[in-house]
C-alpha cells in the first residue's frame, strides 16, 4: 500500500505541532469529487468525527461531509481499553 497525499498531510502537520483538524481538502482529476481511500478515511476518523471533508474535482464539483458520513462505525478511541 502506497502513502496518500492526505496520511502525508496530517503526519507532516503532527510532526509540526498540529494535532486538532477542522477540515482537509482533496482534490483530483476526477469525474466526481476526489474522496479519500479507506486508509486515509481511518486516519482522518482517529482525530474526530466531527472534521469536514471538502472533496474536489477540476471541474470544480464540490462535495463536503463529515469523515463520519463517509466512514460510520470507525475503529477509533472509544474501542481501546
């Protein structure tokens, strides 16, 4: 499994100090708005439910969801012991 631009982002923006996320922006040269991969879904769930997606195509279709919406029940905080 390669490294999305997303996992890149929230990693490189822990690594500066960053650990709370209000929203993140993907953006692709897709027919629909660019949605993040299961992976990075997972991750971005670890930070809250709460934080908005604003997925983007170059046609400037836009789409915005809670990471909630896009990936219910994730494995997160509230599973560990």
């Amino acid at each position: 499994m390669s490294v999305c631009a997303e996992r890149v982002a929230i990693f490189k923006a822990i690594s500066e100090g960053s650990t709370k996320f209000e929203a993140i922006a993907v953006i692709g040269d897709t027919d629909k708005p660019c949605s993040p991969c299961g992976a990075c879904r997972q991750v971005i769930s670890e930070f809250g439910e709460e934080i908005f997606l604003i997925m983007v195509n170059l046609k400037g279709d836009v789409k915005i969801k809670k990471i909630g919406e896009l990936l219910p029940e994730a494995f997160g905080k509230k599973d560990l012991l």
